[in-house]
C-alpha cells in the first residue's frame, strides 16, 4: 500500500472520530504485513499527531490488536518501535448462500481465510430450514477458534436486495422470499451482528480489498448470472440498491422464457448454451453483455468467477475477450480492457462476504456503498 490517502481517508484529531482514526491505523498496520511499521510513519501517512498515534497503538495492544514487530534502525536518535497487526486477534465469518449449495469461511483480520465448510443447500426449501443450516455452519466454523471473538457474520446471496436492510427481494426462480428480512433473522439465529449483500457485490468488495485497481465488473457465472461494479475505487450499488442485475439484460427479444418471466436475457441463454455443452456460445452471450457493460461504463476490466467459469477458464476469457475486441474493432470503444479470472470458483464470494465485516473495522467504509 503507498503512502498516499485522498482527503476522505486522512485522519482528524477529534474526539468524536476516534473510532475513524483508529481505523485508518488499523488499516495501515494490516497493509504493513509482518514487516510492521513505526509510529512516525502511522503520523506521516494519516496526518494525525504522533501523540494522537501513540494513543491509539497504546490502546490497539492494550486490546491484543496491535503488538511490537522489533526495532527499525534510526537515521538519528534512538531506533524505531515497529508495530503490527495480530492477524487472529479477531475473526469474521463470509456465508455464501447459492441456490443449490453454502460455503461458508472463517477469516482473521487479514481476511486470510483459517477454516473453510463447504455444503448441499435447497434454498427452495421453507425459510427455517434454510436458515438452520446456514447458522448450524456458522457455529460449527466459529469453534475452530472457540476463544477469539467472531466479529460478525457476512451473507452473500443471489439478488436483487436490499443490503442495507438486508431484505431479500424477487430472487429468481424463488419468489417466497421476496420481503424477508434475512439479516434480522440470521442474527437472532446466530447472536452475531449480521451484515447481507449480493453475492456478486461480495466477491467486488473482495477483489477490490485485494488491490485490483481501477474501474472493474466482476461477472459471475454459477447457479445464475450477475455483476459486481466497481466505479471510483467503491462498489457501486445504485440508489435502489438494484444496480449489477447483469443476468436480466435482454439480448434476443423472441428467445427463450428466463426465470425472472422475460425472454432471451444473458443468464438464460448462457445457462442454456452450457446445458447443451456448447461453452464456445456460452462465452460469446456472456461476451457480449460484458462488451455493452464496457461501452456503457467505460471500466477498465472484466474479471469472471463462478462454479461454471472455472470449470474452463481459458474458454470463458478467450470467447468474452473475443467479443469485446470485435466490438471495440467496430468503434464500440474496450480495446484497452483486460479479461481475468477472479479463480476458486463460489469460494471468493464467501470470502467477500467476510470481508462486509472486516472493511467498516479498518476504515473502509466507502466500499460498503
């Protein structure tokens, strides 16, 4: 991580932000790793006063947060304390809750990910069922560490939703879900602070946290397809919270019926190019919403995920590179763009979903939309 913070980020020695200040520290002394850093460059990097950091770091290793990482040779006086993070001071638990199956991860404040369960789920079944097994996996993953606090539980699941009331709406092909209220439901369930997003918003939210720069849509493609965007360094969920319904764009107005009660939307005829193994098609329908999502937004990258990706990479990214370069040939702009593969199948997105906890610890509220 470099030195430099926009205006937004930099800290401010006021009581009331206390919590914001120690946040940035805390930010800072995940990105320094093992090596640590020193509490001149925690001033430097925040704006705050060293007195200020040195309240903060004192309380971060009163708390078991923070502890001293040796001595940094000095260009005058005495060496420099380093300081670093304890990784497994903390956990989150990430739940992805897919159409057919969970995953669930447990992650310390590094987002390293400590344990990791993996399920069947019929998320057609009646709402207690469903939420029995997501809770007996979160309680079964939080006794891998049974004595460090879980900080919260994360949920990716398919869209569209409300994230900041974490009510479900219309997911499709499951309508009965419509209006519940799966955050509230799930902390009652579980005793932890729960905090709901879209799947693919998680994975965006995780990939963006891991350094991927720059303007980028995360597609994924599994179960059903959607977008994670990132524009200006934040997730981008839109003013109704609807934005990244990517699977639902009409491609063919006469094609095949969709579950969501349309015709010919990118995630049916992908699913059903898939269905009669024919990949190639597969990768052109999704390269070609991929290509109007270039052009519309102008984003730098298209990173690609989901069970039914990695079951061939290589076809997906050479048949969505393939039409973006085409379309970008005809003067539909994307010559510049890159096509990736955001790797692990559905397991980003459980880990994304651990990352909904850990970003507002660390400061990154701006990700949370």
């Amino acid at each position: 991580m470099n030195g430099s913070r926009t205006k937004s980020q930099a800290g401010v020695n006021l009581p009331a932000l206390r919590h914001h200040n120690a946040a940035l520290v805390l930010d800072l002394l995940r990105a320094a790793g093992a090596e640590g850093i020193s509490r001149l460059e925690l001033a430097e990097r925040t704006g705050l006063t060293p007195q200020a950091v040195s309240k903060i770091t004192a309380r971060l290793r009163t708390e078991g947060l923070a502890v001293g990482a040796g001595l940094r040779p000095s260009t005058g006086g005495k060496p420099r304390t380093v300081l670093r993070l304890v990784p497994d001071a903390q956990f989150a638990v990430g739940l992805h809750l897919d159409r057919d199956g969970l995953t669930a991860v447990l992650v310390d404040l590094a987002g390293r990910p400590v344990a990791v369960t993996t399920a069947p789920l019929d998320f057609g079944a009646p709402a207690e069922q469903v939420l029995a097994d997501a809770a007996d996996a979160v309680r079964d993953l939080s006794a891998a560490e049974p004595h460090k606090p879980v900080l919260g539980l994360g949920v990716a699941v398919p869209g569209p939703l409300d994230h900041r009331d974490g009510v479900l709406h219309r997911v499709t092909g499951f309508p009965q879900w419509d209006g519940f209220p799966l955050r509230d439901a799930l902390a009652e369930r579980t005793g932890l602070p729960v905090t709901v997003d879209k799947d693919t918003n998680a994975a965006a939210l995780a990939l963006s946290l891991s350094g991927l720069p720059g303007d980028f849509a995360y597609l994924h493609l599994g179960t059903g397809l959607g977008a994670g965007l990132v524009l200006g360094g934040a997730v981008h969920r839109g003013a109704r919270t609807g934005a990244g319904e990517f699977g639902h764009q009409t491609l063919q107005l006469d094609g095949p019926l969709c579950g969501c009660g349309g015709r010919g939307c990118i995630e049916a005829l992908c699913l059903a190019a898939e269905a009669r193994g024919d990949r190639a098609e597969a990768a052109r329908v999704l390269g070609a919403g991929a290509a109007n999502l270039v052009g519309l937004l102008d984003i730098d990258q298209v990173v690609l995920g989901g069970r039914t990706v990695a079951a061939d990479e290589d076809a997906y990214v050479r048949g969505v590179r393939a039409v973006i370069e085409e379309r970008a040939a005809r003067g539909g702009g994307g010559g510049s763009v890159t096509v990736t593969v955001a790797g692990g199948g559905d397991r980003p997105v459980a880990e994304g979903a651990a990352q909904l906890v850990l970003a507002p610890v660390f400061g990154r509220v701006g990700e949370q939309g």
